[in-house]
C-alpha cells in the first residue's frame, strides 16, 4: 500500500519535472512578433540572411549606410519592439566597434552571429536562442509582474 502510494507520488513528480523542465527549455517567442515576422516576407518561418540585413537596414531612416543610435531608437520604438527601455544597450552591444553608429558590416556580423550552423538561413530556433543570450539576460522583476 505504501509502496503504491510512492509510486504514484513518484510518477507524478516525474510528470511534474518534466512539464517544468520543459518550460525552463523553451525559449519565449513573444520577440518573434518583432524583428523576425518583419524580416521574414516570403513566410517561410527562415529569416534568410539577406532577409536579416535588410528587416536591420530598415533602421536606417536616412539611407546613410549608418544606423544611428537616434535612428535605431526612433525605429525601436515606432516598430513597437519589446524591451523600448533597453533599446540603447541592444544598440551598444550590436555596434561592437563602439563607435556610436551601427555599419553595414556590424549588420552583417550581427545576422552571421544569429546563424549558429552556418547554413546561410536563421531558423526560429536559432533565432530565439541567440535572441535570449544577446538581450533577454537583463530581464527584470518588474518585467515578470
Ligand atoms: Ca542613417
Ligand atoms: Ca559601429
Ligand atoms: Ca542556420
């Protein structure tokens, strides 16, 4: 009877670990509705890279070849991408040359940096993977109220 009880009390704290490890795995999609949904115009759920350089590009209001950090958080804002207060930190740590505007060749890197197996092709999966290591981590309490 004991044993029996254990058993199932077991089984469910097995079924338990799995549905919260699950959770713990999979990466949120909310940001899907921004950057990659914008990028991706023929459907295919795969941001292509050339698709990924250019849904980036669409942040450089003037055609400079320079997105600007004015630029980038005019466009953050009026795209209505997630985390509007932290755009400038998205914007510091894509302008790896810190030089205060962001160059084509930073785009580039950016998308390459986003195509984790090289194929040419940014799948959700990548995407939402590099997403969460790149700008998720300064995710506030207030942000899980
Ligand atoms: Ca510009
Ligand atoms: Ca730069
Ligand atoms: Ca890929």
């Amino acid at each position: 009877m004991e044993f029996g009880r254990f058993l199932i009390t077991a089984s469910f704290l097995g079924a338990f670990m799995l549905v919260v490890s699950a959770e713990t795995v999979k990466p949120p999609a909310h940001h899907r509705d921004g950057i990659f949904s914008l990028g991706d115009k023929n459907n295919d759920s795969i941001l292509s890279l050339p698709e990924c350089t250019q849904v980036w590009s669409t942040f450089d209001v003037d055609s400079d070849d320079m997105i600007s950090k004015i630029e980038f958080l005019f466009r953050w804002r009026f795209s209505n991408l997630n985390d509007a207060k932290h755009a400038p930190l998205f914007f510091r740590l894509i302008d790896v040359d810190f030089d205060g505007s962001i160059s084509k060749s930073e785009i580039e890197k950016l998308c390459k940096f986003f195509d984790d197996d090289e194929d040419g092709r940014i799948s959700m999966f990548e995407y939402d993977l590099t997403w969460e290591g790149l700008f998720n981590f300064i995710r506030t309490d207030s942000d899980l109220l």
